[in-house]
C-alpha cells in the first residue's frame, strides 16, 4: 500500500464523511509546487480553492507568522493587538476609507457577521432577504440559507430566515424581489462555486441602484473573488461601484484562517457593543499573515501580472481548440473551463496523474484559481500538458457513457 493509500486508510477511519477521501495527500509545498505522501510532485493551479495567494513557502508569509508566533499569539478580544489595528487600517485604506472591520475566521463566519449586521441596521418592517441562485455563501446555517443550492441546503432546513433567490445577473428579477421589506441583497461578483460564472457587466451598478432605491443593504460576497484574484484588489472596484457590507476571507491570510466583514458608511457602526463577537477573529499570527499578504501583492506588483497572466492562461487553453472546452470564462487568475461533456471530475484524476492540481467545480466545469505568484513558463508548462489531459478525459467520458 501507498503512503496515500495508508493515510487515507487512516483518515476513512477517524474523519466524518462529508468530504469523502481526498485522493492526493499532500505534505509539503514551495512557491507553486506541491508535494504528496509519495513524493509525486504537482503544480498547483486551485491554491487550496484561492487561499494560497503567495503559494508555500512564501518568505515574506514565513517570516511574518513565525515572527508574530513567537511574539504572540493570541489575545482574544479581551485585549487589543497591533496586528488587527494596522490589517483594518490597511483593508480600510485599500477600500477607500470610511468603512469599518470586523474579523472572523472563516468565509461563512464574515457572513454571519453581515447577517447580523443589516439585521440590526434595519427597522422591524424589513423582514426578507434577497440571494442568487445556485449562489455559495457558507456552510453554517445562516450563509446556507443564503446559498442559491438545494442540494447542500435543503436537508438541513427549514432556517429561520425568509430568504428569495433570484437568478444571478437577472436586473428585472431583482428589482422585482427587492421592496422597502427587503433588509438586504447578498450577491457574488462572481458565482465562484457555481463554475466560475460572472455576472453581466453592469449587474453590481444595478443591485447598487435597486438597493438605493429600496434601502435595502447591498451585501457583496468577495469571499473567493476579493485580495487580488481578479486583478484587482476587490472585483467591485472595477465596476467603480461600492456595496455597503463587503465580506472576505479566503485569499486574505494565506492559508491562515481570516475572515473580515466590512461595512461602509452607517453599517460601519450598525453594531452596538456586544452585539457581535469571535474568541479567535483577528488573532495576531492571522493578522499578521493577512498583513504579508497585501504587503507582498503590492510591492510585488501582483496585480498587474494577474491580469496579464490571466489572460494568457485562458488564450491558451481556448487556442488548443480541443473539442471537449466549450468555453473559457472567468477574470484574472480564476477561471472556469466549461466542457461539453460532464467530465470535469475525469479532467481533475488526469490532470492529477500528469503532476497539475485542478479542480472539478461541478460535473461539468474545471476550475483553476493558482497562487497570484505563478509564473508564464509555469502556465505555458500546464497547458502544454493539457491537450493529452483533456484526450484522456474525453476517453474516460465516454467510457462512462458505454457503461
Ligand atoms: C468559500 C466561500 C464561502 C465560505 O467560506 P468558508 O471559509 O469555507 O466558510 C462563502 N462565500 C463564497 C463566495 C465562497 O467562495
């Protein structure tokens, strides 16, 4: 037996089954590159699902969490730390100004926390919340509430939360559904889980306006698009439109847990003291990572070379022609390929087996969201490899097809 296969023998045993078992078992990594149990070796092009923004090993990341680890820890929110004060600072200044933080440690945690917040910045005639469908918020019962699936949502309702879901992108069905009872709008500038899929140009200028026009709250989930994954530091800053509750977490640290849920304007200071709380949020050694995290993609100037990388990864892959793409969508270093076929899962072993870590989104869409560090010669090395990954997949596709 494997390394892998003791490991995950192992993990089968003592791990729920929510996640199935995971087929690589990874134990090292550096810059864009992982290691497995076995010593198979792989370019990493989903960054443990955009977490990874500076890759492993990242020396500016390494020393700013030994550094802070060594220093402190933590604090809870018994006591105050530089290291939260200067991230807020930072996130506030990169957002424009005017605009509050409150940390978490999760995704679905900042969304709670903008749950709780346009709750309490609404009178009681605001009852409803408005979502997209096939939308991801979280996990936790008030993010899954929001979530636009059925599939990972309905069995575990009924929520206590009247929540419409209108289709992503859809101005008249949103203006439909948002009234003077609606207390806010959670969208996605990007339906990250659904396959990489970006609403229509204009579409966060319209919830702005819907909103405005309503009083409603314009919550922008940039959990997966926020920290320079699109090319910009935030996705709504290149529509030039800002929301009112802003929520992230994912790119933020690292690979550190953080989550932040910013409001601007009034739902800055919607929270009164007591209001809301996390033992760990904005721990020193998260801060301090998040901090090297925005530090690095600016001296380093990662913005501009997601763009353009960006851009040649999706040339690329559409210039294979191969006739199992149908499409290539998605902005910056976060796309979707959409197959015609539902052989995303068959694209993720195969591309696994030729040394590249993918990811099958959904039956029919390969997501790829690598380090914002990854290089030209490491993305040409992928799609070089991929006209005979996406040939084996197409083999496996239709195998199953015969079964
Ligand atoms: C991943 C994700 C979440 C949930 O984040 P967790 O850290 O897994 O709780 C919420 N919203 C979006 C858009 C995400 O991509």
């Amino acid at each position: 037996m494997s390394a892998t296969e003791q490991l995950q023998k192992r993990f089968e045993a003592v791990l729920m089954p929510n996640y199935g078992i995971p087929p690589v078992a990874l134990v090292r990594g550096e810059g864009c590159r992982v290691t497995d149990a076995d010593g198979k070796t792989y370019l990493d092009l989903i960054a443990g699902i955009a977490v990874s923004s500076l890759g492993y090993g990242h020396p500016a990341l390494v020393a700013a969490v030994t550094e802070q680890a060594a220093t402190l820890i933590h604090t809870s929110n018994l006591f105050l730390h530089e290291r939260e004060v200067e991230l807020a600072e930072k996130l506030v200044s990169l957002l424009g100004g005017s605009a509050r933080v409150f940390f978490a440690n999760s995704g679905t945690e900042a969304n709670e926390a903008a749950l709780k917040l346009v709750r309490r910045a609404a009178g009681p005639e605001r009852t409803y919340y408005v979502s997209t469908v096939a939308g991801f918020h979280g996990r936790t019962s008030g993010s899954l509430a929001l979530t636009g699936k059925p599939a990972i949502r309905d069995p575990f309702g009924p929520f206590n939360l009247d929540v419409r879901f209108v289709p992503h992108g859809d101005v008249a069905a949103l203006r439909e559904a948002v009234t003077d009872q609606c207390i806010a709008v959670f969208v996605e500038p990007v339906q990250g889980e659904a396959g990489v899929v970006p609403a229509r140009p204009g579409y966060l200028a319209a919830v702005r306006e819907i909103c405005d026009a309503t009083g409603a709250a314009f919550v922008l989930d940039e959990i997966q698009s926020g920290i320079g994954r699109t090319g910009h530091w935030f996705a709504h800053q290149a529509e030039g439109v800002r929301p009112d509750v802003l929520t992230l977490a994912k790119g933020l640290g690292g690979g550190l847990p953080i989550g932040a849920c910013v409001g601007f304007g009034r739902y800055g200071t919607a929270f009164a003291k007591g209001d809301h709380g996390s033992t760990f949020g904005g721990n020193p050694v998260a801060a301090a990572a998040a901090l090297a995290v925005l530090t690095t993609i600016e001296q380093d100037r990662l913005l501009e070379s997601v763009t353009e990388l960006g851009e040649l990864l999706a040339a690329e892959i559409t210039g294979i022609g191969h006739p199992l793409v149908a499409a290539v969508r998605g902005v910056g270093l976060w796309r979707g390929i959409q197959l015609t076929a539902p052989a995303a899962a068959h694209v993720q072993t195969r591309a696994a087996e030729a040394g590249f870590l993918v990811n099958a989104v959904t039956p029919e869409v390969v997501r790829l969201a690598p380090p914002l560090i990854i290089t030209r010669a490491e993305i040409l090395e992928f799609t070089r490899a991929l006209p005979d990954i996406l040939n084996a997949a197409a083999r496996d596709a239709e195998e199953d097809q015969r079964r």
